[in-house]
C-alpha cells in the first residue's frame, strides 16, 4: 500500500468511526473493509488493497462525496463507492480495477452481511468451517437478513462472470481472514 493510500484509509478510518456509533455498524463496515481488501489481494490488485479497504468503509459509513474528496479519495472511486446497485455499471464494460472495485463493493456490501448474519447464527459465531451451502440455504429464505438485496448479490456475481456458490466461497475466505481483526475491534468499543 502506498503512503497517500495508507493516509487516505486512515482518514477514511477516523470519519468511518465517528460516523457510526453502534458496534454493530462499525463490525460491518470493518468487515466490508476487510473483505474489499482480501478480493484487492485476491484480484490481482495489492497496490490498490488500502483504496478498497477504504471504498468499503465508505460505503458502510455513508460518508458523503465532499467529505471522501477532501480525505484525498479519487473522484470515480467517490462515485463507485455512492452507486445504488451494479445494475448501474455498464454490462459491457471492460472489468478494470475501478469496474471491479465498484461492482465488488456494491455488491459485498450485501454478501458479506449475510455471511456473517449467517455465522451469528452457529454455536461459536464465526465462519469457520462455515460451508457455502449454509449461506446459499439463507439466501433462499428472504426473511432472514431481509435488508440483504439477494439481487444486488446476483447482479454482482453476474457481472463479475463468476458463479454464486464461487463469489460465496471466496466471500466467505475474505470475511474469515479480517473476523478476529474484526471482533477485536469490536470489543475495544463495546
């Protein structure tokens, strides 16, 4: 990560906190972070690990355009991060890094909630050893997590050409790799 990227993750970091009082708000968005770092990683695109991390938790913190730009956020970056859904992106765009990062944080936003809904739900809380069979049976049932837009889930793995069990397994890595992280956090401010 570069030094303007590790500033601007961490003035991202500092609004993100203060923006979202309850621990649960700031769990996800520091899972969101994690997860968007872990698929920068994974994608390919290290250099840019810090500008995801960042992206999701700005998205997560619902911090407004202004604010992102002046914390040094690249302007298309600002826009990815406020999209309402992936069927904002042109279909047949080329996957470049920020394409990828816009369709990944929409839609990992939705995913990795219902991840870690769904391990919230099993004896020790974590997604360890958690099978994408068990996401895929809450997926199907809409009245669990119903904030979770199943669509925005499809439309994203579509987009990324990539199958639902796959985007669910690599999420499912992606969240187990930032949950300790995460659950520290956690209990500095509850």
């Amino acid at each position: 990560m570069s030094v303007s990227a590790a500033m601007i993750y961490e003035k991202i970091y500092s609004l993100a906190e203060a923006a979202l009082p309850e621990p649960d708000d700031w769990r996800h968005a520091l899972t969101l972070a994690g997860v968007m770092r872990w698929f920068a990683e994974f994608r390919g695109f290290s250099e840019a690990a810090g500008q995801w991390a960042a992206a999701g938790l700005a998205r997560r913190a619902g911090l407004d355009g202004k604010t992102l730009c002046k914390a040094g956020m690249d302007e298309e970056v600002v826009r990815l991060v406020r999209r309402e859904n992936v069927a904002d992106a042109d279909a047949q765009a080329p996957l470049t890094a920020e394409a990828q990062l816009g369709c990944l944080v929409v839609t990992l936003d939705h995913l990795s909630a219902l991840v870690v809904a769904a391990a919230a739900t099993r004896p020790k809380g974590s997604v360890k050893d958690m099978k994408v069979s068990a996401v895929q049976k809450k997926f199907k049932d809409s009245k669990f997590a119903p904030e979770v837009s199943r669509m925005t889930i499809l439309q994203g793995a579509r987009r990324m050409r990539w199958e639902i069990g796959d985007l669910t397994s690599k999420t499912i890595k992606a969240v187990l790799s930032c949950e300790e992280e995460v659950r520290e956090a956690g209990r500095k401010i509850a």
